[in-house]
C-alpha cells in the first residue's frame, strides 16, 4: 500500500500478499526492501509485526523496518523478528534518548528518518508538525551517533515529479554520515543524480509499482 503525501486517506493498495511482493522485488535483484508499517507509524505502536516478520522470513535480502517503533521493546522485536535494520522516525524528535540508547545497544544498524515538508519535521505518521528544521535534527543525530539518515521531502512523496535536489545536496553536503534520499523518485534519471550529489542510495516505492522505473535496467545504469 502507499500513501500520497502521506495523507491516510490517500492510499493506493497494489497488491493484499506483502511477502508476494517483497519476493518479486528480490527476485528481480533489489539489493535490499525498505518496509513501512503505516498503521503503526499513525498509532504509535507497531500494527504489522506478524506481516513484517514473514516478509523477513521469506526473503533472503536485508529488510529495513519502521513505523511505531517508539520504545526498545519494539526495537529489539523487530531485530529478533529478522530486520537487518530498523528506522526510527517520530521519537528522534519527541525522544532523542531512546535513540541514543538504540544506537549503542545496536552499533550500524539504526537509521533515523527526518521526514519534512516545507523544512520542518513532521511526526506521527507525517500528521503532526514539530517547530524543528530538518538540517537541525540530523545534526542533532549525528551528535548522539546515528550512522545513517533518511530524508523524506513529504511535499514530493508519491506525487512522480522529482526529489528536493536541493534539500538533499544541502543535508549530503552538512552530514558526515551517509543519507539516502526518499520522495519524488520518478525516472533513472534521478537516481543518477542523487548519486551525483552523494546520496547513498534511494527509497523507490510509487514508480516501481506504476512501471515508471524498471528495477533492473535501474541497477545496471547504476553500476555503470
């Protein structure tokens, strides 16, 4: 399922077998599957366990998770349920503590997503706004050791135009920490220049789902 501009009530359902879909892409050779439990992004609280845990016994690629996870417990159950990597949103903002501690309990394997529209951080499943700019928070990550960040451009997401280049080239160029670029990615195109700008990789969701970019023809122009 996806969402347009992260609006709930904008929901696209491609498909009703998650660990179908996630084997579709690992066999057309994603080199790893970004997850999102939206129920649990909107309640705070994880929703999907039972769906992410199949997916990640099901696959063989590493599998990133997120949405809801807003204390340890959740955090440790994901990793014990398989996830490569788990990716906190809302608490980065609302508990920086957590995430520090998250950091040290699992060294390489938390990513935090910084999710904005118009520069600020939204949280909650991109519904509530938070009065904080997104270059201050990963900055603030940073300080307390997350070793990799997301960034979302909510205005861009599901819409197929472009990324916030702009944005992105200013989080690339102030982070010491890899970023990887999320929203907007529509074309092969675009994919070369995040890579240009030194972006790590690309969440590609909507326009793999329409047949706007083919997964492979998009990893062989890369590699090149």
């Amino acid at each position: 399922m996806r969402l347009l501009q992260g609006d709930y009530a904008q929901e696209t359902q491609y498909s009703d077998d998650p660990v179908a879909v996630a084997l579709r892409w690992q066999e057309l050779g994603a080199p790893r599957l970004h997850v999102v439990d939206l129920d649990g992004a909107r309640g705070g609280a994880p929703a999907n366990q039972d769906v992410m845990a199949a997916i990640c016994a099901a696959t063989q690629f590493p599998v990133e998770v997120s949405g809801g996870l807003r204390d340890m417990a959740a955090i440790e159950a994901a990793f014990e349920y398989g996830a490569a990597r788990v990716q906190l949103g809302s608490v980065a903002v609302q508990r920086p503590e957590l995430v520090r501690e998250a950091v040290r309990r699992f060294p390489g394997d938390i990513v935090v997503s910084i999710d904005a529209r118009d520069g600020e951080v939204r949280t909650d499943g991109w519904t509530e706004g938070s009065g904080v700019r997104a270059v201050d928070l990963a900055q603030q990550m940073v300080e307390i050791g997350v070793p990799r960040l997301m960034f979302t451009d909510i205005g861009r997401d599901g819409l197929l135009t472009e990324p916030n280049f702009e944005a992105l080239e200013v989080m690339v160029g102030a982070l010491p920490v890899p970023v990887v670029a999320s929203g907007g990615v529509t074309t092969i195109e675009h994919l070369r220049r995040l890579a240009e700008i030194g972006c790590e990789g690309a969440i590609v969701g909507k326009a793999l789902y329409e047949g706007l970019i083919d997964l492979p023809a998009a990893l062989a122009a890369l590699a090149e």
